[in-house]
C-alpha cells in the first residue's frame, strides 16, 4: 500500500509560481507511475501531468510550457513546478499513484490563484 501527502498549495497572484510536493510510503516507490490531477469547483477531477516508472512525461493541454512534473525516487517524492499561473489553475492538487490495477490518491492541496 503507499500513502501520499500533498504540500505546497497555497495563494498565488496570476503570473506567481508554486510547487507541489507528494511525499509517498513504501518501498517500492520507483515501480509506480505517479501523476497530478485537479479538481475545480463544480467540475470534474482532471488530468494535470503524469511521470511513469521510466521518467516519461504527459501533460495536460492546458499546462504544457507551464508545469513541470519530476519524480526523486531515492526520496520517495513527486514534484509539480507551476510558472506562470492562471486563475483558471485554482482547484484542489491531488498525487496519484498507479500500477496494473492499483491506485492510491493523496488528500489534496489547495491552489488559489487570484489578485
């Protein structure tokens, strides 16, 4: 089973940066394809950027040349780098972690982006 804990939400003004932080349990930590969703009010939980085994990326259209995922096995962690953010960004961030047939979600943190 791996535990996920999500940090480094928070206010932002439109133009700001932040980074999001999963720090995931278990040992077998590498094996898992691990990704960043979100989930706006009133709309559906959506894909924001994902990071498999290997260290290959996939982004969402809407924050190509903005996000950044990255992935430190030996830390057990997962990163989302936002530049240039919108408020359109503004949701809750989940981490994911996923195998064939398995997976785990974090509680989320919180990004508002506003003036």
């Amino acid at each position: 089973q791996v535990h996920l804990v999500e940090s480094g939400g928070g206010l932002v003004q439109p133009g700001g940066s932040l980074r999001l932080t999963c720090a995931a349990s278990g040992s077998i930590f590498r094996r898992y394809a691990m990704g960043w969703y979100r989930q706006a009010p009133g709309k559906q939980r959506e894909l924001v950027a994902t990071i498999t085994s290997v260290g290959s990326r996939n982004y969402a259209d809407s924050v190509k040349d903005r996000f950044t995922i990255s992935r430190a096995n030996a830390e057990n962690t997962v990163y989302l780098q936002m530049i240039s953010l919108k408020p359109e960004d503004t949701a809750v961030y989940y981490c994911n972690a996923a195998m064939v047939g398995i997976s785990y979600w974090g509680q989320g943190t919180q990004v508002t982006v506003s003036s």
